[in-house]
C-alpha cells in the first residue's frame, strides 16, 4: 500500500481502463483534482469515500456525462474521455447509475431489453437476457410486471442485469448499496462477485468501505476529489486512517 | 386483442365512418364532423412528440403555420397546387422540428415548453411583419376556384371529409407504428427517464429529433388541409399560441401516449367549444377557453394520465404492454 505522491497509471499500461490526471470542474467549482485511477482486466476494483468527495463526479465523467477540463481516460487503449455518452457505452462500458434509475412504467423486460441497445446481435441478446435471469431468477418470475413495483433490492438486481444486457467488459457500478437492507446488500455483492467470476471486470463506487472493499482486489481511497490512498483491499481495510475515518474503530 | 379481431373492428370503424356522412348531410353539421377529424388529426400529430416522447411541445401551432402558409403561398404567388405545396410544407416543418429542437432538447420540462412557445411566437411576430408575401396580420384569402380537385378545392364538403378522414387513419397508422417498433420503445425509454436511457447507450437528439420531424410533418400536412378547407388564414388563428395550446390540452385531457386518448380529448373539447357556441352565441366570449381549463383542471386532478385510463378502468381490459422484441425471443 502506498500513499499517493505520483500517478500510477505508467506502471498500469496494459490495463483496461485507466484514468489519467483527470480535472473536473461544475462550473468554476474545481471537483475532481489530478484523480488518477487503473482498473486492470478481470479486476473488482473499489473507490471509496465519503459524501461529496467527487465518487459520483468521477463516475459520471466516465461514462462521458460530464466532461473533463485536462487529463485522459482510455479505455482498451483508446482515448474515450472526449466521446459521447453512448458512444462510450458502444465501446464496452455499462454503468449502475446511482439511484439506480430504472424506467418505472416500463415492465421488468422491457427495462432489460433497453439495456441491450447497443447490441445488434439477436443471439447474443437472446444469451445474455437468459444469462441474466439466471443471475436473478426473481426477475424472470416477474418479468411483465413494472419496475416501479418492485422492492429497492429487486430494483437494484434490475439495474445490474441491464447493464449486464449490453455484454459489457467493465460494469461500473455507482453507490449499489445505497438505500437497501443489509440483506440485500450482502446479495447484491455476492451476485457481483459471480459476475466477476465470470470475466467481467468492475467498478464499484461505495459509502459502504468495509463490505467493498472486503470483495476487492484493489481500491482507492478519494477525499476532497483527490486520490488518497489506494492499495488491496484487505490491505486497506485493516489501513488506521482509514479505520478510524470511515470504520469509527 | 389478435390481429384479426383488430383488423375487424378497424373495418367495422371505416364502415361506420363511411356511413356518417349520410346521417349529417347538412353543411353545418358536416363542417364540425371535418374540424373534429382534423382536430383530433391534429392531437394525435402533436402526440408523436408530446405523448410517446414525452417532450411537451407548446409550439405546434408554428408547424400548423408553416404548412398552411407554405401551400398557400406557393399557390397565390405561382399558382403550385396546394398538394404539392402540402408537401413542401411538410418538408419545411421538419426541417424547422429539427431547428428548433436542436438546441432546445438539451433542455428539460418547463424549459423546453417555454422554448417551444418563443419559437412558434417568433414565427407569429415574422409572419405578422411580412405584408407582402405572407399578408401580414390580416392573412391571405386563397381564391375561390369552386369545383378544382388538382387545386384542393371543392363545393360539395364530403370531398374534405374523405381527404380529412385518411389522414386521421394515416396518422393513426404511423402512430401505431411508432409504438410497436424500436423507435417508440426507445422513446419510452426517454420519456420515463432520459439520462439512464443516454447512459445505456441511446442517442437522445437522434431519437427526439425523429419524433419532432414526424410529429411536425403531419402537422404541417394538417395546416395546408385547413388553409383549404377554410380559404383563409390569419398569423394570429394559425400560429398564435391558443391553437398550440389546445393540441397539447387534448392530449393531456385525453391520455397521452396512446390512440384513443388524442382522439377523446379532442372530441371532447371540440363538441363541448361547438355546444357552446351554438346555445351562448356571440354571448360570453372566452367561456369556451375557461370550460377548458376547468376540465383541465379536473382531469389532472383525479386521473393525471387522461380520461383514457378512467375508460379502460371502466371496461377494465388487460391489455399487456407490447415490446417490439417480444415476438418469440423473450421467452
């Protein structure tokens, strides 16, 4: 584990996503500072901090809804930090926004068969909606039902199987946890694992740092919108800054 | 419902269409069964983009003008039928849905609205300023021609009650289509929440922007019907903002984003604005546009998604929501 002085993108290369010194600013209001990060192939990578320290900045910059001001993002070796939103979505990135912002009056499959838009192949959309309900058996039992009447839980395996629709390589996955009983987060992060487990690599942006970063092979710490801290998860975890500030042990 | 069930009640509707005509043989009556299609013509026009879009466009009326003042123009100036000049009116509005759209997409609710109404009142103000080609405020008269089918016009009204009836089956068509094929799935998807539909991947000025053209082409095709059937136009009837207004109003009353509710909200309004008029005569003018607000104002009160809903709840039919994918592959 090391405290950050300089980014580490040079040693990670051959990664699959890696941001580089990336800016961000609302406005004149300077939010994401010099934020360097790698997500290597296959890899649960977390960032975790607390409320307002620019996860979600960081997020949505990824998936091109906001724009950054110096830095880069390449994604498979390509430059994407200048692409539209969905053309960043046609080169393999699926993201879990925060809030998990289904569409309510559409039904469970509609909802995942809107997932599958960037896709033209009938069969691979035909593989990966079974794939799908295999994960989540609920949602096959439920399909034609909407999705503004399912439980935040069900909700949430919803989200992720959407985004599992368009095949991604790297799942990002904002604040999965939020609003949900401790049942259902322990679901959804052994759901994640599986879905790890069979090739695809992940993001996850979380408040919840010890279960988080309990299933990570590597995370970050961000305070202020700046990379404080990064290192394996378990390495991290057991980190005194960061007990004390986000474990209150 | 199966398509062959379908296919019947669409004849027994033609059927019965084709019929009224002989039951309302006066002038009067003919002329409301005319405005009433052309009304609920209209609604369904600006449903494409304000109901399966969900983009709550208050300038329709300016895609109304510029059809009508695109064909009678061409027609008083060089003497181009109006069917050709429909069709060029129909082109222009889609190029203006797409202007005008363009930078106000970006926008969101209310914001998008009051766009829409600065654009068709910009187009009123210019339309108002051009004296000599457009008649400025007081409008153009297109000459009289009596019987001229090639110059879309006729003495006896059942020639515009044929012409105004296929375009309220064309419209439904194309409506039909929309919601049955990807463009209106995608569509939905953007009216229930536009920055998860952009995050998976959906191109929101392509989709909206198609929705626009559409919604405008039959707009515009609706205005040079108008300009024919009345033989006058006037910037303030045609573009001002009450008529706008009164689309969207229709299709709020009556349910927005399906077929039926356009047509019961214009029926509605256009039957109770004529009631009106026939027992108030020139007495209380504005009663209609207040008897409007008060249903609409009833109508968001205790069903927010139109009388449509209130109707099926009533004959409390299942109807499954239908996704272009479903046939055979999703299960």
């Amino acid at each position: 584990m090391s405290r950050l002085s300089r980014p580490t993108w040079v040693k990670n290369i051959m990664s699959l996503l890696s941001v580089n010194d990336v800016n961000v600013y609302y406005g004149d209001v300077h939010i994401l500072h010099d934020v360097s990060i790698s997500v290597g192939e296959k890899e649960i990578v977390s960032i975790v901090g607390g409320n307002g320290t620019g996860k979600t900045t960081l997020m949505k910059t990824l998936s091109g809804l906001l724009r950054t001001k110096t830095g880069s993002i390449i994604f498979q070796g390509q430059e994407i930090h200048h692409l539209l939103p969905y053309e960043i979505t046609r080169q393999g990135i699926s993201q879990v926004m925060e809030g998990r912002r289904l569409f309510p009056f559409m039904t469970v499959e509609d909802n995942l068969w809107m997932g599958a838009y960037p896709l033209n192949d009938r069969e691979q959309i035909q593989r990966n909606f079974a794939n799908v309900l295999h994960l989540f058996p609920i949602l096959g039992k439920r399909k034609s039902q909407m999705a503004k009447s399912f439980s935040g839980g069900e909700q949430q395996m919803l989200a992720i199987g959407r985004a599992l629709m368009a095949s991604p390589r790297l799942l990002i996955l904002d604040e999965p946890s939020l609003g949900l009983a401790p049942v259902s987060v322990s679901l959804i992060f052994d759901t994640l694992q599986q879905i790890n487990a069979k090739g695809v690599t992940i993001l996850l942006v979380e408040q919840d740092v010890k279960k988080s970063l309990s299933i990570a092979s590597r995370g970050y710490v961000i305070e202020h919108g700046r990379i404080v801290m990064e290192g394996p998860g378990q390495q991290l975890l057991s980190d005194p800054h960061l007990k004390e500030t986000y474990l209150g042990i | 419902m199966s398509p062959r069930t379908e296919w019947i009640r669409g004849i027994i509707i033609l059927v019965v269409l084709s019929l009224l005509p002989l039951i309302f043989q006066n002038p009067y009556t003919m002329s409301i069964l005319i405005l009433l299609f052309l009304y609920a013509y209209f609604a369904l026009s600006w449903n494409i983009l304000g109901g399966i879009a969900g983009q709550l466009s208050l300038g329709h009326s300016a895609y109304v003008g510029i059809g009508a003042y695109t064909s009678t123009v061409l027609f008083l100036q060089w003497g181009i039928s109006p069917w050709i000049g429909m069709i060029v009116g129909a082109i222009f509005a889609a190029f203006a849905a797409i202007l005008i759209g363009f930078p106000c997409f970006k926008l969101r609710g209310a914001y998008f609205s009051l766009a829409t109404l600065a654009a068709a009142m910009i187009l009123q103000i210019i339309v108002e300023n051009t004296n000599n080609l457009l008649g400025g405020p007081r409008g153009l008269e297109i000459t009289l021609l009596k019987d001229a089918p090639w110059q879309f016009q006729y003495t006896n009204k059942l020639f515009y009650y044929v012409i105004v009836v296929l375009l309220f089956f064309s419209v439904i068509g194309v409506t039909r289509w929309i919601l049955h094929s990807r463009i209106g799935y995608y569509l939905n998807a953007i009216k229930n929440d536009q920055e998860a539909a952009q995050s998976l991947g959906v191109n929101l000025t392509r989709y909206k922007s198609i929705a626009a053209a559409i919604s405008a082409i039959f707009t515009a095709i609706g205005g040079t019907f108008y300009a024919q059937f009345v033989l006058y136009i006037n910037p303030e009837k045609i573009i001002g903002t009450n008529l706008s207004i009164q689309l969207a109003v229709m299709c709020i009353i009556g349910g927005r984003g399906t077929i039926l509710g356009p047509i019961l909200g214009a029926v509605l309004l256009v039957v109770s604005a004529e009631l009106l008029h026939l027992y108030m005569g020139g007495k209380m003018i504005g009663l209609d546009i207040m008897l409007y607000g008060i249903i609409l104002m009833t109508v968001i009160r205790f069903e927010p998604q139109g009388i449509y809903v209130l109707i099926r709840k009533f004959f409390n039919r299942f109807t499954r929501s239908t996704s272009p994918f479903r046939d055979g592959r999703s299960s």
